[in-house]
C-alpha cells in the first residue's frame, strides 16, 4: 500500500510518498481502507518535531521514519480481537495511526451519519473531540461570553456551534475574509491584527478565552478575561510562562466521536471542507494548513 512519511524532522518537503505494508489491528482495534484522512495542526506540529522539544512523548512517533496523520474515515477491513458492533463493510470515522495511507488502524471509532461524505467524515474526529474538551476545561456557561482567538479553523467551526447550542456567546477573531463566515455560526465576529483588543472589548465583557491558532495573543486573552486560568490553548507551547493551560491530549475520544455523530444526524454540526488533496500531495496540505486563514477543513482524499 501507499503511505505518507517523515524519516527527519522539518518542513512539509521531509513527507514523502513510499510503499509499505498494510497494518494490522491488535486488540480494541479496526482496520479501514482509507477514504479521507483529515489534515491538522497537530500532525505538522509532529512533522518538525515541536512536541519533541517540549518533551511532550504522547505526541511524538517512538521511532523513524513515522507514518504520519490521525484522523480518518473508511470502510472497515478487518476487526482486532474484542471488538464488538462493528464488521466488515461498515463505513466509519475516527481517530488512529498513520491516517496518511491506504489503509490504516483505528482505536476510536464510530459509524458514519447518513448523508455524510468520507471527505466530510475525516474532518470531524480530532477537531470536535477538541472542542468538547476545550469548552468543558474552560468552565464557560451558559449566558456567559467566550472569545475565540482564531474562530474560523475546524475547532473554531466546532467551537462556535456547541456554544450556540448552549446558550454560550461567542466572539470570535478571523481574518477579514472570514467574518460572514463566523457571523453565520452565530458569533460576534472581529477582525485580528491592530488594534484587536479594544475591537474585543467594543463587542462586550469576555468570561473566558480559547486560543486556537497559537499566534501569539496569550498576554491579551489574559487581559481580557482578568485571570490565566479563564484562558485555554491548544497552540502556543509557551503558554504555561504566563499560567495558561495547554490543553492536549484527554478525555473520552470514543464518547467524544459518538457525541459527535449524534450533532452530526440532528443538523447541529457541520464543518465544511475547504480543500482536498491526494496522497502525493500532503506536503503541499500541511503547507497550506500551517499558511492558516482556514474556513473549515481540509482534506488528504484516497
């Protein structure tokens, strides 16, 4: 089969196309032939080995060269040992290994939604199991103001939509482009860049602040809301020299994805895809992604 790999850490020109065997799924686990791999932040993060010189191990391969990816949704193969409800010919989504491939493992999973495409179906894992987590860490309530630094990426999408469902308001930042993008999620949307702060402020009183993007505003947001820990990253590995929390990897990814196609089938939940790419071109995916001013998802379709 086909994969994507890294045998050294640097730039998206490390991803290279090559030949290798088909996994295997161990116990609790499923093998899928990949339809679409979604594309994320994390996985460049991965790729120049950010997570390595923060000692973060549960983010780094154990060895190179690495596959590379983690969300993905298929059509099952094969079933591991232990696995129940699902079989041959399911079409699934979820989080694995190696998700850049023909073919790949799965430990979190669940079934597709109706009238879900695998190219919309691989954006959602990663991107909604971050924003559920994201929200309950920050301890924003109902009738309360969330500001959403970077608003208009997968998270920000997901972000955005889970609030308006519970009555959280949101204001959010994106580029000028993006602004109808984020008034239609039901934000209350601004513009980054000069003068952002005062801009935040004219639109109302912030309880609490999600950085998504890691653009360096952590000072700002802990302006805004009046203490750090009203204030969650999931960008910026610095932020812990002014008490934010890093939020990384936790929680309950089977409830998260199942929580997920449940928003998915009531219409509560849709993130777009913005851009698709083939196998051979995931470096030119990353190179994108890490370019930023995202609308939505983009995707590695097989």
């Amino acid at each position: 089969m086909k994969k994507v790999s890294f045998s050294r850490y640097g730039g998206p020109d490390v991803l290279h196309l090559v030949d290798a065997e088909e996994p295997r799924p161990g116990p609790g686990e499923v093998r899928i032939a990949v339809r679409a791999a979604g594309v994320n932040p994390v996985d460049w993060r991965i790729r120049e080995g950010q997570f390595r010189k923060e000692r973060r191990a549960e983010h780094e391969p154990s060895e190179l060269p690495s596959g590379i990816g983690q969300d993905a949704s298929g059509v099952v193969d094969e079933v591991g040992e232990g696995v129940e409800g699902v079989k041959a010919g399911d079409h699934v989504f979820g989080r694995g290994t190696d998700a850049y491939a023909e073919s790949a493992v799965l430990w979190a999973w669940a079934r597709m939604p109706e009238g879900l495409t695998f190219e919309e179906a691989a954006g959602y894992p990663s991107v909604v199991e971050t924003a559920l987590r994201i929200v309950r860490e920050v301890g924003i309530q109902p009738g309360q103001t969330l500001l959403v630094s970077g608003a208009s990426g997968g998270v920000g999408s997901a972000v955005l939509q889970i609030a308006r469902e519970r009555g959280i308001t949101v204001i959010g930042t994106a580029g000028a482009a993006n602004q109808d993008y984020l008034r239609d999620l039901g934000a209350l949307p601004t513009t980054y860049g000069e003068g952002w702060v005062e801009r935040v402020r004219q639109l109302g009183h912030v309880d609490a602040a999600l950085d998504l993007a890691g653009s360096g505003v952590i000072r700002e947001l802990v302006e805004l809301t009046g203490d750090p820990q009203k204030v969650i990253t999931i960008g910026d590995l610095s932020a812990a020299d002014l008490g934010v929390r890093f939020s990384g990897v936790s929680g309950d990814k089977v409830a998260a994805l199942a929580q997920a196609a449940d928003l998915i089938s009531q219409k509560k939940l849709h993130i777009p895809v913005e851009k698709t790419y083939t196998l051979a071109e995931a470096a030119a995916a990353h190179a994108d992604s890490q370019a930023g001013h995202t609308r939505g998802r983009r995707v590695i379709v097989i």
